[in-house]
C-alpha cells in the first residue's frame, strides 16, 4: 500500500480539511519530517508528514481532527516560525484523493524519436561508451549531493530553485566541471538533427533516481531556459512520457507538481500523450515544439512494460541535464505553455 495523496479541496482553498498543503517547508530547506511534525504537533496530533512533491521544499502536514489543522493554518500561515529557523510558511487546505486518475497505461512506448514522432525530440542511443559512463559516475560520486524529498541532485554553473522553478541569474557558481566537456564537445552534432539546436550550455544538474522513483509531469520552465535541454541516461533505464494538453498548463510557485498532474487530468479532455524508452547511455535533446509544447515525466515505476518486454530498472539512474539559462523574455512560439506570459 502506497502513501496517500492529497489534492486541492472540491470547493476551493476556503474548505477546511484534517489536512495542511505547507510550502516553503522540507528537506531541501534543511527541515527534517520529524522536525516538522514537532512543531505542528502543537496544534494537535499530527498523522503524518508527507512530501507534496519531489522539491523537497513543500509537504502536507496531516491531522487526525480538523480543529487542529485549523489553528495551525490560522497560526502559521505567512507568519515568521522561530522552531523552523524563522522561515515563513504559506499553507491553504488539502484533501486526500480517493484515488489517482486512471489514465490508459498501455499507451505504446517508442523506442526511437521518430516513433514517437514529436516535433523537436531526438534521441541517440549509445552517446556514451561504458567506459565513459563508468568514468561520468564515478566523478559525479566524488561530489556533494543535495538531498530533495526523494532523489539526490548536484548543479552546477547555476543552481535550479526548486521552490520557484527558476535559477537567480545574478549567482553564478562557477564553469561547468571538467568531468562533463567530453559530453559538451560531443553534443555538438546535434546540429545535424536541428540547426537551431544551442550548444553552448552554461547549467547542468545532475539527479540520480532510486527504484521506483520517477518525475512529476512538467515543462521546463521557459523564463528559465532556452530551447534546448539536453538529457544524458546513466546506470539504468526509464520510459519518458510526454503529454500535451488542449490547454496549457504552468505551475504558479507553490502549486505543488501533485495538484497539477491531478488537475490537468480532470480538466482536459482532449490530449495526446507519447512514450519512449531511454536506456543507459542514452542522448535526449527537447528542443522546440517537444520542449515548449509538452509535459514529459517519468512514471514512478520499477519495471516498464517497452513493446513485448518488461524491463526492470537498475538500482540507480543517473540524469546528466544540461542547459542554457535565459538571459532575456521567452518569445516562443507556445505562448499557451509560457510562464513568461502567463
């Protein structure tokens, strides 16, 4: 039996609920579930703590009686929090899904871009040698990771905000390690592909998955990036599934990645939605339409059904993301996706 989930209330944030949506909160701002728990336990007893997303900076705080979640929100909502090292909090009400939306998981699963036939998505198999991946690991071991609620992260040259889905351009970290330049020399012959396709990528972020645990659907934020997002897959494989909906869909600051996979399902009634398997030392390129027009996550799975196999996944993968930071207004041409203009 998995962990509950919680969406927004039926009627709206004013409907009160045994449980708290809290943002601003968690183990990538250096706040442990027990920690919390202690502090929200003064309003009464706490159920639990649960992670609302995989940034590690929102939970949901759920009580046994709705009184308590009350005071709590009442008391905590927008206000300074000495017992959390004086951050401040923005709750609203939650409720627990019943269940989550079937959608139809047998939608095929490509195992090339042109299968999957979504303008803008390359892949190329094999980008790296064994050897190389073997080496990429191991450099990447000998770094610090950044805990987030599920996965561990590193970035690098700017780091990716995960409470406001953006990078602060004015804190520059550095140039990007030498352990990755082999991969930016390489990339280069995307160009054959796209054109248009930007090489000179200045911000890379590094995840590593445990079993079962995937990616929350989501476009990358285009005030953040430019066009082209590359994805290199180490030590195990995955499916990426991409969704493009009727309407577009972003995500406001703390809007937690559950509310939305939620919402967009129960809203929209006419989307597509595509698969493809990436295996170890695989190349993703995103770039145009399948960048800026598409949802792509990764299901939380351990095994994936590709064709007429079931593949398992590794102990680990490992995600090299490299990117370009924006330095001016997105003018794409998916407004309709576009948090610049949204």
């Amino acid at each position: 039996m998995g962990l509950p989930r919680f969406t927004r209330p039926k009627g709206g944030d004013d409907v009160s609920s045994p449980n708290l949506y809290v943002a601003n909160c968690g183990p990538a701002v250096g706040l442990s579930f027990d920690t919390i728990m202690s502090v929200f336990d003064t309003y009464g007893k706490v159920k639990g703590v649960y992670a609302a997303d995989e940034s590690g900076t929102r939970v949901i705080v759920s009580y046994h009686e709705e009184s308590s979640a009350q005071a709590a929100l009442k008391e905590l909502d927008g206000h300074p929090c000495s017992d959390l090292g004086g951050r401040s909090l923005h709750i609203r009400y939650s409720a627990q899904s019943i269940g989550k939306v079937n959608l139809n998981d047998t939608v095929p699963v490509s195992t090339s871009a042109s299968d999957l036939n979504i303008p803008g998505v390359y892949l190329v198999h094999e980008f790296v040698t064994a050897k190389e991946e073997e080496e990429l690991l191991a450099a990447v071991d000998s770094q610090p990771w950044q805990h987030l609620a599920k996965r561990r992260v590193q970035h690098y040259g700017y780091e990716f905000r995960y409470d406001i889905r953006n990078v602060n351009t004015k804190q520059y970290l550095g140039d990007l390690p030498s352990f990755v330049s082999p991969v930016l020399d390489r990339i280069k012959m995307f160009q054959k592909f796209d054109s248009s396709t930007d090489a000179c990528l200045d911000q890379l972020t590094v995840n590593e998955y445990p079993p079962g645990v995937g990616l929350s659907p989501h476009i990358d934020t285009h005030s953040a990036f430019e066009g082209s997002i590359f994805s290199l897959s180490l030590a195990g494989p995955c499916i990426m599934e991409f969704r493009q909906y009727s309407k577009g869909v972003w995500l406001s600051r703390h809007t937690s990645n559950c509310d939305v996979e939620e919402q967009i399902c129960e809203n929209s009634s006419n989307f597509l939605r595509r698969a493809i398997y990436l295996p170890p030392r695989s190349m993703l390129l995103l770039s145009g339409e399948g960048r800026y027009a598409w949802h792509h996550y990764i299901p939380h799975h351990k095994v994936d059904k590709v064709k007429d196999s079931e593949i398992r996944r590794g102990s680990r993968r490992v995600s090299l993301t490299l990117r370009k930071v924006r330095k001016y207004a997105c003018q794409c041409e998916f407004p309709q996706y576009c948090d610049s203009r949204n």
